[in-house]
C-alpha cells in the first residue's frame, strides 16, 4: 500500500547508524495519502504521495 498510484514512489531501506555506531536496518516510508480524483473521466480513491498532490499531478475531485 505505501507506494504513489502516480510516480511509484515506494519504501526506501537503508541502515541506521548510532552515535556508538551500531548499525541497525530501518526504512523511510513516503508520505502517502488517500485521495478522491479524477482518473480518466471518473472520481475515484488512489493513493499518493504529497509531492505529486503539491506539484498538480492530480486532479482532486471535489
């Protein structure tokens, strides 16, 4: 679920490192948001991520 329905944005992994450097797996997640917009012709729920909301890639329906 948490991948952009327009630019495919998804999940980033990558390794956390503390100030002893132990190292430790973590992740960034994209932020993604479930919208109501118009996708070719018809208003439906697609879920995407605040970048493509901000850059008008998306057409909201209202």
């Amino acid at each position: 679920m948490a991948k952009c329905s327009i630019c495919d944005k998804g999940v980033t992994f990558g390794i956390k490192v503390s100030h002893s450097h132990r190292r430790s797996n973590r992740m960034w997640r994209p932020n993604i948001r479930r919208v109501k917009a118009v996708v070719n012709g018809s208003t439906r729920h697609i879920f995407v991520c605040t970048r493509c909301l901000r850059s008008g890639k998306v057409t909201r329906a209202v």
